[in-house]
C-alpha cells in the first residue's frame, strides 16, 4: 500500500476531519491535502507526515534474513537526497528491501 492510501486510511478509520489530521502535522489544512494530493510526494514530507501520526518507517529484507545495510544510513541519504518518496521505496525493493510503516 502506497504511503498516502495508507495515511488517508488512518485518517478515515480514526474518523479525522482534515483540520484534526492536518493540526497534527502543524501545517494548515490545505497545505496537508495538497501534499497528500500530489499523489507522489518528496520523502521528507512523508516522513514528517508518518512520524506526525506516530508512525515509523523501517527497512526489511524481502528474504526475511536480517538486515545487512543501515537502515539510518539508508533513510538519511533519501532525506539528504530529497527523492520522491515513492522512487524510495521502488530502489528499496529492487535491492530486495521494502519499506515497511509501523
């Protein structure tokens, strides 16, 4: 499930209006739905979403096996990096990772 399904679930299924979901965050309301309606929104923003509604994001390995990259690491080069949170989580799968919100 992409970041922003699962962030308007969680918002449905706690019964949020968008002024209560968006306070969480501190930006207004309409900023918090232009980024969530951007479809495909930079890293950082979801990062800062995520972690507003008490989420945390993590790297597994699709193998099951333990993790051999740092997870930090991974996480600070795509917020260094500003990339698409999306194109994140495709680079993280193709190196047989997925990223996982808990």
């Amino acid at each position: 499930m992409r970041a922003v399904d699962f962030i308007v679930r969680h918002i449905e299924e706690h019964n949020m209006t968008q002024t209560e979901a968006a306070a969480l965050t501190g930006w207004s309301r309409q900023n918090f739905w232009d980024k969530l309606n951007n479809r495909n929104p930079r890293y950082r923003t979801m990062l800062h979403i995520l972690t507003s509604f008490g989420y945390e994001l993590h790297l597994e390995r699709l193998d099951g096996k333990p993790l051999d990259v740092d997870e930090a690491e991974f996480f600070d080069t795509a917020s260094r990096r500003d990339v698409l949170y999306d194109d994140m989580v495709d680079l993280a799968g193709a190196l047989g990772y997925q990223v996982t919100i808990s």
